[in-house]
C-alpha cells in the first residue's frame, strides 16, 4: 500500500518545522512509520545547493536561477527518498515542496504559476501532496521569530528571510489565496497560538487521510 504524502508550508518564521517535528513524534507513538525530511536540501546533493540557494552573499540571483535550485534539490528528494518511502508505506512529511515554489518564486517572484507548474511536471514526476498544511501567521510576527531565530543559531543561510517586507506579504497572500483555490488539499492553520494549540487542530486535521 503507497504510504501518505503529508507537506507544511507557511511564512518565515511561522512555527511549521516544530510542528512537523509535534506531529511525527506523535504519529510514531501510534506506531506508524514515518520518513521527514526539508526543503531546500533533504539529500547530500540538495544539502549543497541548499547552501548556494540561501548564503546571504548570493544576493544576486535571479529568479529563474532560484527556481531552478530549488527544483534540482526537489527532483533529487523525490527520487532519492520520497518515492522509495512511499513505496515503502511510510508517512513522509516534507518541510516544504512544490507549493513553495509556487509562492515564492511564481507570484512572490513574479514568474508565474505556469512556469512553476511546467518545471514541477519534469521534476517531479507527477507527484502531488495527499494533504498540505499552511501554518499561518502574520507577517511581521513571523520575520522577528525567524531573525530571532537566526541570530540565536548564527544562521548564515538567511537570503530569503532578509527579502524586504512587502515581498513576505506577498508570500502570505499568496498562500491564502492557494488554501482557497484547493480547499481539499489545502488547510490553513493558525500559526499564532500556543504550539501545543496548533498542534492539536494539525492533529485532528491529519487522522482522516489515516483513516
């Protein structure tokens, strides 16, 4: 039996990658099996191109450039472990995949959706997310957690949270305007709360697909 496909998307700084971490802990509790891995990265390749796509020196990037790395790393996690896992029966849970791409580089960027979709079809083989969950949070909440956050770990790989704060908006925006597009695939969860509160509404929002 093909496992389940479960992505967390979200702004800077909202809270998603604890929330992954809530979740697998407390599915394996249950005894399920599951794989999680991130974005950018989630493979040795991915790890490298990880650090050229957000060093804080690489300022100069296009937009087209940065779709690109981000679906090289992409194409190589699905193939290197996500397919396998699924394969396997496992639950993956990916911090971050294609709706990133099309946040960030399609509407934030201004590249379009098209695009995005056209390289995800090479990419990635088809391969659609059995459930999505944006954790949401308001924008400047969410960039002083992620500065905060940087300078606590002395983070260097921060290009994309330094982005100027009407692009960040447009990040939000533009996964509000998604969760509304595909109500099915897509749930919006209030990031803002205490986080065992939004772990318990992921929670519950996760069990029907394990049904």
């Amino acid at each position: 039996m093909r496992g389940k496909f479960i992505t967390f998307e979200g702004p800077e700084g909202s809270g998603k990658s604890t929330q992954i971490r809530m979740l697998a802990a407390r599915l394996r509790s249950s005894g399920r099996t599951v794989f999680e891995t991130a974005e950018p990265g989630g493979t040795p390749i991915g790890m490298q191109i990880r650090r050229v796509l957000l060093d804080q020196q690489n300022r100069e990037m296009c937009p087209t450039t940065e779709l690109l790395l981000m679906f090289a790393c992409r194409a190589q996690n699905v193939e290197q472990w996500i397919l396998p896992a699924l394969g396997e029966g496992q639950i993956v849970l990916s911090d971050r995949f294609t709706d990133s791409s099309l946040v960030y580089q399609g509407i934030a960027r201004g590249l379009g959706a098209e695009v995005v979709y056209d390289v995800d079809r090479i990419a990635c083989r088809g391969l659609v997310p059995d459930l999505t969950l944006v954790i949401d949070i308001d924008t400047e909440t969410g960039l002083a957690r992620a500065h905060a956050r940087n300078r606590r770990t002395q983070d260097v790989e921060t290009r994309l949270d330094e982005q100027a704060l009407g692009f960040h908006r447009k990040v939000r925006d533009a996964y509000h305007q998604l969760a509304s597009d595909e109500p099915n695939r897509v749930r919006l969860i209030d990031g803002g709360r205490d986080e065992n509160a939004v772990a318990e509404e992921v929670w519950q929002t996760v069990l029907p697909l394990l049904a």
